[in-house]
C-alpha cells in the first residue's frame, strides 16, 4: 500500500480539495494526496481531473492543487513565501549559465587527546612536523599552551565527562589520535615533572591518581566514540535510507516533487514493499512529456540537524533499475527551490544494482542548468536528498534511456560510503598485557607490575581491554597500539612488532608517537590491535649521536605484516571488520 510521505497538517486552504476527493476512488498516488481526486483551475468553475494516475498523464491541465500542496509539504511556507515561490514559478529566468566545477571538501585535521601527557605531546609535534593540521583536546588549556605553545588549535574537555565534548569541538575533525590514559604514579610521590614515572625502567610501587581506570579507559572511551563517529566516519558507511524488516522507514519522510512544478502532469510517490523477503520502498508512478513536462521524482524532508558527510567519499544506492538513466540530487541548502548538487548514473535492467556515486561527480545545477557560479559542494551540511527519472539530462542535452509512461524503481537502502583502501579514523594508545590479568597458566612473576597490580590499581588493564573492545565494535576503522613499557629514551631502537599479547620490553614514547601518525595513512594498518617494543634489553640504556641521529623508520613493512582478528582473547573478529581485510 501507498504511504503518506509525512504527516504533515495541511492548512485550512486545502479543505475543499480534501472533501471534494470523497468521492473519488482510492488509489496508489502521491504522499501527499493519498486519493485519486486532483484539483484543477479551469476559468469560473474547479473540477476534479482524474480518477487514477494514468488518466492523469493523459490530461494536458496543470494541477495547481498539487503545486500547492508539493510547496507546502516540503517546507509549510507563510503566505507571502508561497506567493513568491508562485510568481518565480512563472517569471524566473530559465536562461543556461555556465557551470562551475564541483568539488567536495576534503580535510585531514586530526584530533589528539591526551595532548599534554608523555606520548601525546610527541603525537602532536610530529604531526605539526609533518604540515598535518591539528586539534587537542584537553583538560587544563594554561598547562596546554605551556606546552604546546601559544598557537595550538586547543578545545577544553574530559572524555569522561561526556557533557563537556561540545559538538562544535569535533567540526573538521577527520582522524582522531586517542592518547588519554589513567594517571599512574608512585605512591611514594614523584616530581611536579613526574620524573619517576617517566623514566618508566626503575620500578617503583604504583598508585592510581585521578579518575579510576573505569572512568578513563572505558566510559572515557565510550563518550569519545560517540562524540566524533559521524565525524570520521564508519567502515561499513553510513546508511542514511532504509527500511527496516517491519516495513518502517528509517530517514526522513519522503515526499514527491514532479514536473506539476513547472506545468507538467508527471506523478510519482514513494511505496514501502518488498522484494522477496526484503523490505524496501518503490520511486513509482507515470511520467509525460505533455505541457512540456517529463521528469518525476520523490525527495526527502529536510535532514534536521544538517548531516555532515565530509569523513565519506560518496553516496551509494542500492537498487533495482530496468536500465533507466536516473539522478541523484542533494542540496546544501534548506530551501526547497535553488541549487541541487547533481550527479547522473545508469541502472541495470531488472537487476538490483549497488551505484557508488562520489562526491567529485556531482555539478551545481538549477532547473536543469549548470551553474557556474555556485559554490563549492559542501558535503558537511547535506540538507536533503531527491531521486529523479528525467527526460532531461543537463544544458539541452536529453536523457538517452528516458521513456515515457510508468515506471517502478525498488530501492533498499542509500547510504554515504568509504572508498578503498580505507586507512585509520582511530589510532589509539592502549597498553601490552591487556589480556593476560586472568589468562590461565600464565606466570606472573614474568610479567609486567601492571598485570600483577591489575586488582590494586582498579582493574586498570581490564578497562583498558574493555576500552579496546568498544573501539573494535564501534565499526570506525582503527588502529590499536599496545605498547610494552614507556620511556623516554629516544626513537630509533630496533623493534619487534608482535600480536596476541605476550611480548614484554620498553619502547621510547617518541617512538609511539612516530608510529601513531604514521600508522593514520596506512590501510595495512586498518583494523588491527599489535603490541611494540624495542628489541634492546631493559638493564642497557639506548642513547643515539644528538648531531647524527638515526634516520625515522618506514613502519609500512611492519603493518603489512599484522593480521586482522588478532586481540589475544578468544572471541571471534566482530563483524564490522571480519572481511574487510
């Protein structure tokens, strides 16, 4: 059956059609209308038109009812904007102007958290280094600019205070570098430097200081993962149309927007159905050529808020064709009359089809014409979408597979889309001996104090785990370091990248840091948690030549190394990652 494509409260103005429609039959038609009877302007009288959708193409009377009820469904405008919007109809230039070129925004600003502690402040000097645009997310912004100096992009927040990660901090942001960590210290006390817990060789016994490793390392994880998702974007892409098995829209209400616009009698409406066992919604309706007309199409209410699609690379459909050219249209803009972003794409005949439109495709284009000097596509503010069957491709030109007369297009599902190789959205920080506090048979007095201490230090590497496990879940492609012990010896030791959690050792924070940034360009190292150490032992201090120092490591060998799936626990790969490698 035929759904309303929203429920919207018709004015007063519309009473007289409605009643007038009793006694009409009903049919499949138009969200808007949901009934056969169409109100027509004829001079001194009004008549209904038709009685089914067929007989409405073959009628050359404009549909001035209709009209009205397409402006106000999609944006219920006062008086005055509806008479503005009528008398553009008819005076408003159709004159061709040039187009300009369409190119999507692209950014790479990468947020860094845990910004003042001993890995993240080298995380945030080697992307400076290296011309990255950056962003840190902290605690004390006095401490920051000490730090970091005067000229850091800074936003103040806790992750584990998720009322405090303002949206607005997260705007831009494409990657995410996550070095917050519990504090842990000597019990002994340390210096305001905290040069004992630094040098990360001699032991000392440690206490937690601060927010609980609970607090930090995993509801501190969890509020981070919801604040930038929408922003870096997800594996599997973001499904912004669907339907789910019920049968029930998942997006915004459609509502049909056909040549009745322009004079033309073409009607087309959104119906929720199925294909075999899967729910979807079908673009139908009668599309005519009469009144100089030949273009019918449904498009969405507006997004509310905005969405903001810059972390994708395009929009995929999933549908199934007969072989039409059809376009897709998406507007930046809230009005429901201007400048579409517009891109065509081809249909296979009676076969489901998944169309991956990118960003780069689409052309600023107004009734039919390129615009040249319209502004670039701004894929953060996509304001709605509209899904059109034309006769008209663009500037004069005519669609090659345009054919009057009904047409019906199942769709399952549009959503925003990753292209390949898909590098990290998330490097994160953890920790080597996540998993082994209640591995079995394990010998702890090999192990680190942190894997002994795990209990008295609040279950530190068991939220650390359950931190981990929230990213791998999350379906935001990542990187997952697991360091051994941390000192501040400089980079340049051999290493031994390892997985599944068994190597002990130390390893430089500057060292991190370099694998940190370098592991954000790299698609081997998509999707996979490692352990890293310094192959030199721990009673030998590593020192290098300050006047010649060791040229900075290529890591890509190492990451093509790493396996997917590949934690040190048991649980199978979660799916959002199982064949994406």
């Amino acid at each position: 059956m035929a759904i309303a494509a929203g429920a919207v409260n018709y004015p007063q103005l519309f009473s007289a059609v409605d009643s007038a429609k009793n006694s009409s039959r009903p049919c499949l038609r138009s969200g808007f209308l949901g009934a056969c009877g169409s109100f027509t302007s004829h001079p001194g009288r009004t008549k209904l038109a038709c009685s089914s959708p067929s007989q409405a193409a073959a009628v050359a009377s404009w549909d001035f009812g209709r009209f009205l009820k397409t402006v106000f469904f999609f944006n219920e405008p006062s008086f005055p904007k509806l008479v503005q919007s009528i008398t553009e109809r008819f005076t408003k230039s159709r004159e061709a102007v040039p187009m300009a070129a369409s190119k999507a925004k692209n950014g790479d600003l990468v947020l860094v958290t845990g910004a003042t502690g001993g890995v993240g402040k080298r995380v945030v000097d080697v992307l400076r280094k290296k011309g990255i645009p950056v962003r840190v997310l902290v605690r004390n912004t006095e401490k920051a600019r000490t730090l970091l100096g005067p000229d850091t992009d800074i936003v103040t927040g806790d992750v584990t205070k998720k009322a405090t990660l303002l949206p607005h901090y997260f705007h831009g942001v494409k990657k995410v570098i996550s070095a917050a960590s519990v504090i842990v210290g000597p019990k002994e006390g340390d210096t305001p430097d905290r040069q004992k817990y630094s040098q990360g060789i001699k032991f000392f016994m440690p206490e937690i200081k601060g927010d609980p490793p609970e607090a930090v390392e995993y509801q501190g994880m969890k509020n981070l993962i919801d604040a930038v998702k929408d922003h870096v974007g997800l594996l599997q892409g973001r499904l912004l149309i669907g339907f789910y098995e019920n049968g029930i829209p998942f997006g915004p209400a459609w509502g049909s927007l056909d040549d009745v616009v322009m004079g033309g009698v073409s009607e087309s409406f959104l119906q929720v159905g199925r294909e075999g066992d899967e729910p979807v919604g079908i673009f139908r309706g009668v599309v005519s050529t009469a009144n100089n007309g030949g273009f019918a199409s449904i498009r969405t209410k507006n997004f509310d808020p905005v969405l903001d699609l810059s972390a994708y690379d395009g929009l995929e459909l999933r549908l199934k064709g007969n072989g039409q050219r059809l376009k897709l249209i998406v507007r930046v803009s809230k009005d429901w009359d201007g400048t579409g972003y517009t891109a065509s794409f081809d249909t296979q005949k009676n076969s489901w089809t998944q169309v991956r439109v990118p960003f780069s495709s689409f052309v600023p284009v107004f009734r039919a014409r390129t615009v040249q000097d319209a502004p670039p596509f701004d894929v953060s503010s996509i304001a709605s979408l509209q899904l059109m069957y034309s006769k008209f491709e663009y500037d004069g030109r005519l669609n090659p597979t345009f054919e009057p007369g009904s047409f019906a297009i199942p769709i399952a599902s549009i959503k925003a889309y990753l292209s390949e190789p898909v590098t990290p959205r998330l490097v994160h920080v953890s920790s080597a001996g996540v998993t082994r506090p209640d591995r079995p048979g394990l010998d702890l007095s090999k192990q680190p104090p942190a894997v002994r201490l795990n209990k008295e230090l609040g279950d530190i590497l068991t939220y650390k785990l359950k931190g981990e496990d929230l990213i791998r879940e999350s379906g935001v492609p990542f990187t997952i370091v697991r360091p051994c012990a941390l000192t501040e010896e400089p980079a340049g030791a051999e290493l031994q990248f390892d997985q599944g959690d068994n190597i002990t050792g130390k390893i430089s924070r500057e060292e991190v840091a370099r694998i940190c940034v370098a592991a954000l360009e790299s698609p081997a190292a998509c999707n996979v948690t490692f352990e890293v150490k310094s192959t030199v032992p721990f009673s030998e201090p590593f020192s290098i030549d300050p006047s010649n120092p060791p040229a900075e490591k290529n890591y890509e060998e190492n990451f093509k190394n790493l396996k997917q799936g590949i934690t040190g626990k048991t649980e199978p790969v979660p799916e959002a990652y199982a064949a994406s490698k």
